[in-house]
C-alpha cells in the first residue's frame, strides 16, 4: 500500500492532540463540545487504518458504533447547555463551576 | 504516488482546518471548520477501503450533528462569543494554558516515537485456517470419507456436498471409501487461507479422487461470480470453454474462447458478469464436438461456484456427461454496506439493538431536559372580576364605589423577555 499505516496514525494522533487542548483551553462550553467530537473523530481514524491494516471488519462496525453514540451524546449535551442557558444567561464554563441553580 | 499526495493534502487540510477551528473567535465559524475536518477525515475513509463509513460520516456527523451544533449556537446567540470572551481570567484557572501544552507536547512525542519506531507494518494479519469439503460427482454411489480419522461425510449421494471443516496443519490421509469396493486414499495437507475441495469423480466402481482448490477471496470487480471449473471427464479429454452463442456458422468455430484449455483432472478459475450465461464445454481437439452445453444457466453474484465435470452413469452402460455445480455464498467485499450489514445483523445483532434502544432514550431525555412548564398568561389573571360598565350600575345602585383596589391582587411578575447575547 502506497501510503503506511503509520501516516494514518499519526495523523490521528495530531487530530487528538488539537481536541484535547480544545477541550482544555476554550471557554466556550459549545466549543468544548466541539472539541470532544474531534477526538472522537480521530479514534474513528485510527480505528479505520486499523481494520484496513488487519483485514477485519470489527473495527468498521465499532467505528458505526461510535457514530451512534456520539451522535446521541451531542443531542444530550446541547439541551443541557440550553437549559443551562435558560437560568444562567450564559455558558462559559468558569461560570458553570458550581452545581448551584 | 498520487495516493500519497492525497493523503497529504487531506492530512493538511483537515489539521489546518482542525487549529482554526480552535482558534476561531465566532463558533459559526468554528463549527464550519469542524464540517470541514469531518468531510476530509471521510476522505480519508474512502482511502482506507470502507465507502460505506466514508458516507455516514458526511450523513451523520457533518450532516446531523454539525447542523445539530449550528442549530443551538444560532439558538443561544453565541455566535459572537468571542469578542465578549474575557478569556481565563479566573486566577484558579491560570495555570491551564503552560500546562495544557506542555501536556500537548508531551503527548506528541511519545506518541509519535512509538508510532514511528514501533514497526506496525512489519506484522502480518493472520490467516484463517485451511478448510475442507468433499464433493461427489462419482458413480460409486454414496461415499463415506474419512480425513485422518475423522468421518467428514457419510452417505453423501451424488451431486452434493458437505459443510467446510477446519483442519489443524499436518499431514491427514483422506480415504473414500464407496458403499462398493475398495478405498481410495490421498494425501491432503492444509494450508492457512486455503480452501480445498475433495472431489469424487469418474464412472466405475472406485471413484477417482482429486483435490481441487477453491479461491474464496472477493472478486476484483464488483458485480462478478466466480466459478471453478474441474474437468473429470472419464475419457481423459482436454474441453475448452466456449461462448456457445458465439459460432461462426462459415468456419464452424467458435469466435469467443473463454478458456482455451483445461486438461483432464485439472481445474481453472474465471470471474465471469453475473448473470446467465451460455457455456458449452467442447473437446479441444475436435471442436465439433459438443460435451457439455449449459444454456441459460445462472451465477449469481455473491456466489462462488465449483463445477465439476464428470460422468454419470445411466443403465445399459450409457451415460452422459453432466456438470456439478456446487454453489456456496461468497463473502462479501470488504468494507461495503453489504459486508457491515452482514456483521450486524448475525454477529452484532445485540449491540444494533441495544444502540437502537440508547437513541431512543437519548430522544427521550432531550425532550424532558428541554420540557418548560408553560405558565398562563398574566392576563387572563389581570382581567377584571366584573366588567367595566356593569361595576358602573353596580356602583350607581350601591351608592359607593367599587374599588379593585382592595381586592388581592397576584404578584405581578416581570414580562419574559428574549434571550440575550452571553455575556
């Protein structure tokens, strides 16, 4: 294969790397979100050379997975930053530091 | 080449696109940038042999969940967070950005030695081991076979066939033994990955006994069948394979040869359309004459298909020359919907199901998160007791006014108002 399975795993190392100083460094809560769903993007990817690298299918169908659930976590996540929204007008998370209201 | 360069460029892009993402002062534009780190990481799928992954990635992820995101920026106005963002100027949280990079860093090298020195290509996926069938297409009638000492098949009659078994390596002698007569043994050797047919042939009372091997792999274009052929013909005669629509009647030759030869006990291999086709098996060396026709005869795809040419016996010493077709369902191609379909519905039905369930339950708890008690309007609380005009005649007929004033009057609380930009 032209391109080695190393190329994409350090590829998906460096993606992981960006979203976990995302998750660190913004104040942003959406923006942490956002964050979060690049690191799940980036175990997609290391999932994927993986199974293309062994020959099986198992690591393509965790990866399908792992869409599902990421897709129903950000659904649960965003209607708690709304209902956050609604009593605190405001969702920087040095804000949200405390479980009050 | 070109591959490489793809790869590089996607690479970039979705690296490029993942740091402005992060350095983005508006989130619109941050969660644009994520929509295009996720269509180049489906890029990448494509590249990596898994379409099916590649398109729920754009469907769901930057289809579904983006828009999800973008919906709920635009909903709490956050768009221009950033201008406002007074950044960590907590005193407790100071200490995050050194740290957070230093972590960073640290992350990469080590993770990045590893990969670089770690060798992950120099290991090979392992093979499954070699498996076996036996085939009948001999006229000893039912045959019991043994492989070392295992009885694989009893009593199997004519034209069929049995499961594959594995077999562990080593050296296993394969006796036939027909209900008449004496065994016939060879010698069967497995071989990971490989899959071998016991085949039984010929007319007589001992059949012959041959070992033909079957290649299961996908075939190189979607859409075609693959069939093995073995030539077991009882009169040792070479066949061709030919079009049998495709005879010049001025040359009584047959224009389209698809395979030239197959010599007798031997087998070959074709990856044909699916489809009917029109077969006719001809003696190589008279071409006029006809051995085997097969007219309208289907392969389907997804099938993989041996067929065995052999003869059978009929009373008064006649026979005839018949294939056996053995057909088994092929595996599907790696990575297309067909295959993960296939693993999902047998293999990961449990986990399917149980997602299905944990959606349904998150569509659930988003609304009972999101449920605000809707109170009545103040005004139907405001309203007057009595009307106007009638607390008019009410007064003139009592004499003295009537007052609202000393009636208890609810709180009156502050109207709603429309969300705010964060502050």
């Amino acid at each position: 294969m032209a391109v080695q399975t190393e190329s994409y795993i350090m590829l998906s190392i460096v993606l992981f790397t960006l979203g976990a100083m995302g998750v660190l460094l913004r104040r942003n809560a959406i923006l942490v979100f956002m964050s979060i769903e690049l690191m799940l993007n980036a175990a997609n990817l290391a999932l994927v050379a993986f199974a293309r690298h062994w020959g099986g299918e198992t690591g393509q169908l965790f990866v399908f997975f792992i869409i599902t659930v990421a897709a129903s976590e950000v659904a649960i996540g965003l209607a708690l930053i709304v209902t956050i929204f609604r009593t605190k007008r405001s969702i920087n998370i040095d804000d949200l530091h405390e479980m009050k209201g | 080449m070109t591959e490489l360069w793809l790869f590089i460029i996607v690479g970039a892009l979705a690296v490029a696109a993942a740091v402005m993402m992060l350095l983005s002062e508006n989130a619109i534009h941050s969660a644009l940038f994520l929509i295009v780190t996720m269509v180049s990481i489906a890029v990448l799928f494509l590249m990596l042999n898994s379409p099916f992954l590649a398109m729920i990635q754009i469907t769901v992820y930057a289809g579904a969940i983006m828009v999800l995101f973008i919906f709920v920026i635009m909903l709490l106005g956050a768009e221009k967070l950033g201008l406002a963002d007074p950044g960590p100027i907590k005193s407790r949280f100071r200490w995050f950005t050194p740290v957070a990079l230093a972590l960073a860093l640290a992350l990469l090298f080590t993770a990045g030695i590893s990969t670089l020195q770690g060798n992950i290509d120099e290991k090979t996926p392992p093979l499954a081991p070699g498996e076996v069938r036996v085939v009948n297409a001999s006229n000893s009638g039912p045959l019991d076979v043994y492989v070392g000492s295992r009885l694989i098949a009893s009593s199997l009659p004519f034209g069929a066939a049995t499961e594959f078994t594995n077999f562990e390596a080593g050296q296993y002698i394969v006796s036939v033994r027909p209900v008449s007569g004496r065994e016939v043994t060879t010698t069967y050797l497995p071989a990971d990955g490989m899959f071998t047919n016991i085949v039984a042939y010929g007319s007589g009372e001992m059949p012959q006994v041959a070992l033909v091997e079957q290649n299961f792999a996908a075939v190189a274009r979607d859409g075609d069948t693959r069939v093995t052929i073995f030539n077991g013909i009882g009169s040792a005669a070479a066949v061709s394979l030919v079009d049998s629509r495709s005879l010049d009647t001025n040359t009584d030759q047959y224009v389209n040869t698809i395979i030239t030869s197959i010599p007798a006990s031997t087998s070959a291999s074709i990856d044909t359309p699916s489809g009917e086709v029109n077969w006719r098996f001809i003696d190589t060396t008279s071409p006029s004459n006809t051995l085997v026709d097969l007219t309208a005869q289907p392969f389907t795809t997804h099938q993989n298909s041996l067929l065995v040419l052999t003869d059978q016996e009929r009373g008064d010493n006649a026979s005839r020359l018949l294939p056996v077709i053995i057909s088994t369902t092929a595996l599907p191609e790696f990575g297309s919907p067909r295959s993960i379909g296939f693993s999902l519905l047998t293999q990961f039905l449990l986990p399917f199901q149980v997602l299905g369930l944990l959606l349904l339950a998150g569509m659930v708890g988003v609304i009972v998160i999101t449920h605000r008690e809707m109170r009545p309007s103040r005004k139907i609380q405001q309203r007057r007791k009595v009307s106007r005009s009638l607390t008019n005649v009410i007064s003139a007929q009592v004499g003295q006014d009537v007052s609202e004033e000393d009636l208890p009057q609810l709180p009156q609380p502050e109207p709603d108002t429309e969300p705010e930009p964060a502050s």
